[in-house]
C-alpha cells in the first residue's frame, strides 16, 4: 500500500485527521529523563504507543535527532512505530531541497535508512529537486507550499509575471505536471486558514499537512472548515480532500509528570475530537 493509501485508511481507521509531530527536547521530558538524550527512543516511543490508535500519521522532526547525535535511535523508533501500528504512515520532517546527485542520496537516506512512508520538501529549486524521490515507488512527497511561520510571506506571498502568487503556483504545479504518479502533498500551515482554502481549491485532492495547531495557536475547527473535503454518501461521507493535522509540543508535552504518555494521549484525544466535530 502506498502512502497515499494508507493514510486514508489510516484516518478511516482511527476516524482522525490528526498526526502527533515527534520533536523530542531532552530538557523537557519527564522526571529521570529530564536532559537525557540517550532516552529520545524511550520518549518517543511511549508517546507512540499511547496515541497510535488516535491518529493518521505520525512526524518525526529529523533535526531533533541529529542535534543530540541520535539518528539511530530514529532508526529505532520508525521501525517501533511500523511494528506496532503498521496501519499509521510515517512522514519524515526533513525539508530537503537539493538537486541532482545530491537529492539522491537524500531520497536513499529518508526511504532506505529511516524506511518513511513520505518525506517533506522544499521545492524552491523546482522539479528537480523533487524528481529523484519519485523513483521510490508509493512514498509520498509533501512540498512547502504556504508555511505556518511569519515570515513565510516574505517569499511565498509575493506576487509572479502570470498573477499568481508564490504559494499558488507551487499548489497549481504539485497538482498538476509535478504530480506525475500522484503522490505529493502540499504543507500549509494553519495559522492562514484563507491561505489553505485557497491551496485547497487549486488542489482539490492532495493531502494538506498542516502544522500549527496546539501551541502555534492555529484554529482547529477553522482549519478543517478550509481544507477538509468530502463527498456525503448514504452510509457517511468519503474524504475526497484528506488533511493531516499535526500537533507536536501541545500532545508531547501535555505533562511533566511520570503520567506523560497518558497525558498526550488525552491531549491527542480531545484534538482528534475537536477537528471531528469541525467536519
């Protein structure tokens, strides 16, 4: 099953638009671990196993790993993530945005050596930059299109020759002679939740990831009102327009206490409710 796929049954499955963002900070975990990166596998993964079964995806952040040099234990907890809820894709945070030779290895580094479902891009060097990660077939491709951060209008909101803005253009691109085998995914964040209508309707179909939702403030019911599509039928709906909505720090972080993993799972719980009651 590609990922494409398996998010959609993945959200069926859960009935969640939600995906829990793994960004461990050793500083903030709980009691013992507080400042023990050796512990990110173990704080990763009890949020895993608490949360899996209210979710539809889940991202890692591969900086967060790198930093404290824990690329193994990322290695770890995707392999823990596929072996006990196999249903849930993996969408490596990467943002990778190189070229040629370069990309390659890239593209071997997130579906080789971590064995994610889909990977974040930047596509700011065009269709090449994306090009070698189509050679991996059924991995998913969400490029940066309009970013939850203030200054992403600095670039993104400016204006082109044909009219369009930045953003659109990345939008109508990804959802068309970019999508060549469709498989990419568009990033827009939900602190513009004009901004992910507008995507929505230049790209009716690809799956939005949309972070910003729990710390960064963005509004949950405004966002799955902008992005979320459906096509009603007589025994429910069928997504026809999937969202994924990540929320990291506000689910991870729910407690400071040994009740951590229960309290993200309660925090998951309430969010993936809360985007529902939105549809």
């Amino acid at each position: 099953m590609g990922f494409i796929e398996q998010l959609g049954a993945a959200e069926r499955r859960a009935d969640s638009m939600l995906c829990v963002g793994l960004d461990p900070e050793p500083a903030k975990f709980p009691g013992a671990w507080k400042g023990d990166a050796g512990r990110i596998f173990d704080f990763c993964a009890a949020i895993v196993d608490a949360t899996h079964d209210r979710v539809c995806a889940f991202k890692p952040q591969i900086a967060y790993f790198a930093a404290h040099r824990a690329e193994d234990q990322l290695e770890r907890l995707i392999a823990h993530i596929q072996r006990v809820a196999p249903e849930v894709p993996v969408i490596l945070d990467a943002k990778r945005g190189d070229i040629g030779s370069t990309a390659e290895q890239y593209a071997r580094e997130a579906f080789e050596r971590y064995r994610a479902d889909a990977v974040t891009l930047s596509p700011f060097m065009g269709f090449d930059s994306i090009e070698p990660y189509l050679h991996y077939d059924g991995k998913g491709l969400i490029l940066l299109c309009r970013t939850s951060n203030p200054g992403g209008g600095d670039l993104q909101a400016q204006r082109l020759h044909n009219g369009d803005l930045l953003y659109e253009h990345i939008a109508r691109l990804a959802a068309g002679p970019w999508n060549r085998s469709g498989r990419l995914g568009l990033v827009v964040g939900a602190t513009f939740p004009a901004e992910i209508e507008r995507v929505r309707a230049l790209a009716p179909t690809l799956p939005l990831l949309i972070p910003g939702v729990g710390a960064q403030g963005g509004d949950a019911a405004a966002t799955v009102r902008a992005g979320w599509r459906c096509t009603r039928l007589a025994t429910g709906w069928k997504t026809t327009g999937p969202i994924v909505v990540n929320s990291s720090r506000a689910v991870l972080y729910a407690s400071a206490g040994d009740d951590f993993a229960s309290a993200a799972r309660a925090v998951a719980d309430a969010t993936r409710q809360a985007l529902n009651a939105a549809r």
